[in-house]
C-alpha cells in the first residue's frame, strides 16, 4: 500500500469518535484513502456529518499527527491496515474489525492458528499454575497464545508460550509507547522477540478503562477459540467470552471448584454450554486441529529434571505437593517438566492435581 495511504488510515484512526464501521464508510466513499488529505469540508459533511468531518480536518493539521508519524518512524513501528493483503483473514470477519494494528515484534506471529487464553488479574494459584501450563503446552504443539498482558492469568499465560520457545501475541488497551501494567515491560520485550505486541490506539494512548473492551474484541477476533482459565463473576474475561460467541469462536472453560469466587464466572460460562476442558486434547479436538510437534511416548533422551519427576512417578500416584518435596525443583521447572512429561504421553494428570504414569 502506498505509505500515503497508510497515513490516511493512521489519521482516521486518530480521530475521536471515529470508529471502523465509519473508516470504512469513508473508504468506500473516496476514489482512494489519500484523498482523506486534500477532501473538502462538504464532501466530508456529506459522509460524516459537521461534528466528525471538522474532527478529521483538524486532526490532519494537527501537531499531534505530524508527531504520531514521527514516532511510528523513530520507534520502528510496524503499521499493519485492513487493506493490507496480511491482515489477519480472521480477525478481518469480526463486525468492527480494527481499521489500524500498531505492531511492534514479528507481524509473522499473527499468521498462525491462534488460541486467546484470559482471565482474572486477581487469579488464585491453581488459575495462575493452570494458565502457564495450558499455554505452555498448546504453544509446544503449535498454537499460537494470544492475550491481554494484564496481570494474572494473561501474564501466566504469556510466559507460558515463552517458556515452550512457542509464539505469543499480546494486545494491549493502551498505546504501544505505554505499557501497561509497567511491571509487565520486561515481559513486552520478551514477547516482541518471539511474537508481537498489539494495539489499535495511537501510540502514547493512557490505558483508560473503556479501551479494554475494544482490546478484548481483537484478542477473540484475531482466535480460533478463547480458553478462560479463571473468571469471577464480573470478570473482564467474560467480556472476551461474549464477543467470542459474537465472533462465531469457540469458547473453553477451565473448570473451578464450586465455593471459589475466582471461578463462578467459568463455572456459569460452563452451565452455559461452554466447552469444559481439563487437557489441552479437548482444545484441538474442538477446533478440529490436528496435533503438532507430538513428542514421542519414549523415557529416552528425558532432561534431568524430566527424569527426576518420571523417577518419582513410579507405581505409585503421587500428588503435586509430594512431587515438589520429593524433587527439590522450583515451581516453574516443575511445571514445566510436568507438561513436557504429559505431552511425551509418560504420565498423566488425574483430579486433584494427582500424576500417575501411563
């Protein structure tokens, strides 16, 4: 696309109350999206009405535009519009599809079948544990983990697809130039060397509270199906989980127990007809996804924290907590191994976080 025309569409973007249903309104209303530049102010009326049309004249001779194109510039931004031939064939079907993707990272990363997985800032362990394990796991066999970089379950579930060397994307609700949560800035850079970061707002946008339900909607846009791990009640999660049914997405559950407040939102999404899922088996299932980067059902070639669990895994089922005190590894590492072991089809998990051989 001509960079004039990318410019077009980073203006409108830019432009207060201009949502991409009225992007696009304006884009089949002009010979091409330049043309934005140089319209005058009663075709503009025309197609927008007074308000939003001096909304786009002002911004096209603002300071604040001449400066977003200077920063896109300075900080190599990747500009990724819808009228790009790899816009992502998906997230382009969704009713208010994003006229401008702010990308920093592989824009490669968004190619891939992805999964989203979300969930509560204030997750239990047993949420936090489950998400770096699931995503783990699907980003060993091939999926690509999309998430919000909030804390909590989408921190977990970032490292999770870290942790198996797999790609992750996250979408943010602010621009790119602020991050958010700023803990998380570290884990942004992380991210932007094996998978992206995304943003439909101009780059030094504040991550104001009503930006996140727009996140959401890219988050199940851009999925083949949203895992929710852990979920009150109210949780923003289920936010995501409606506009996945919207979206036409498939929508998982990881079930809580019945007395935790952190799962009654997953638990009702579940009564709800939801799809209940406990392996990362019924995901691929589900989505009639064949299985990647299988690993062999061999103890041959084990790392050594592998072989130390499959060791204490003998005959008898063992618990996580007997696991722990038995292997002397480090939470993450026992995890890991645990999933690594699972997915080598030598163990297997039963309920009550219990692990028995095969």
């Amino acid at each position: 696309m001509d960079m004039t025309d990318r410019e077009a569409l980073i203006l409108l973007n830019m432009v207060e109350g201009l949502g991409p249903k009225k992007i696009e309104k304006i884009l089949s209303s002009l010979d091409k999206p330049s043309d934005i530049f140089t319209a005058r102010k009663e075709v503009l009326d025309s197609i927008l009405g007074q308000g939003l049309s001096l909304g786009v004249i002002s911004k096209r001779d603002s300071s604040e535009f001449s400066k977003e194109l200077k920063l896109i510039e300075r900080e190599k931004i990747d500009i990724l519009t819808i009228l790009d031939g790899d816009y992502p064939a998906l997230l382009k079907e969704i009713y208010d599809a994003p006229a401008v993707l702010y990308l920093k990272g592989q824009r490669s990363s968004l190619r891939g079948s992805c999964i989203g997985i979300v969930g509560s800032r204030r997750a239990s362990f047993y949420g936090l544990n489950s998400s770096e394990r699931l995503s783990y796991a699907l980003a060993c066999l091939g999926l690509t983990v999309v998430s919000g970089l909030a804390r909590g379950i989408d921190t977990c579930a970032h490292k999770g697809a870290l942790k198996a060397d797999g790609l992750t994307v996250a979408v943010l609700g602010s621009g790119l130039l602020n991050i958010y949560p700023s803990e998380n800035k570290g884990l942004a850079r992380e991210i932007c060397l094996k998978g992206c970061l995304v943003s439909e707002f101009p780059l030094t946008m504040s991550p104001l509270r009503q930006n996140f339900p727009r996140r959401n909607r890219i988050i199940s846009g851009l999925s083949r199906g949203v895992l929710v791990v852990e979920a009150a009640k109210r949780s923003g999660a289920l936010i995501t989980a409606n506009f996945a049914l919207e979206q036409n997405r498939e929508v998982f559950c990881l079930p809580g127990k019945i007395d935790s407040i952190q799962s009654k939102g997953t638990n009702s999404l579940i009564k709800q007809g939801a799809k209940l899922v406990d392996s990362v088996e019924d995901i691929f299932e589900e989505l009639g996804l064949e299985l990647k980067n299988t690993l062999p059902g061999s103890s041959d070639s084990l790392s050594s924290e592998e072989k130390r669990i499959y060791d204490i895994v003998s005959s008898e089922d063992k618990d996580i907590e007997a696991i722990a005190r038995s292997c002397g590894l480090a939470r993450p590492k026992l995890y890991q191994a645990l999933v690594s072991l699972e997915l080598k089809k030598l163990i297997k998990e039963l309920p009550g976080k219990v692990y028995a051989r095969r």
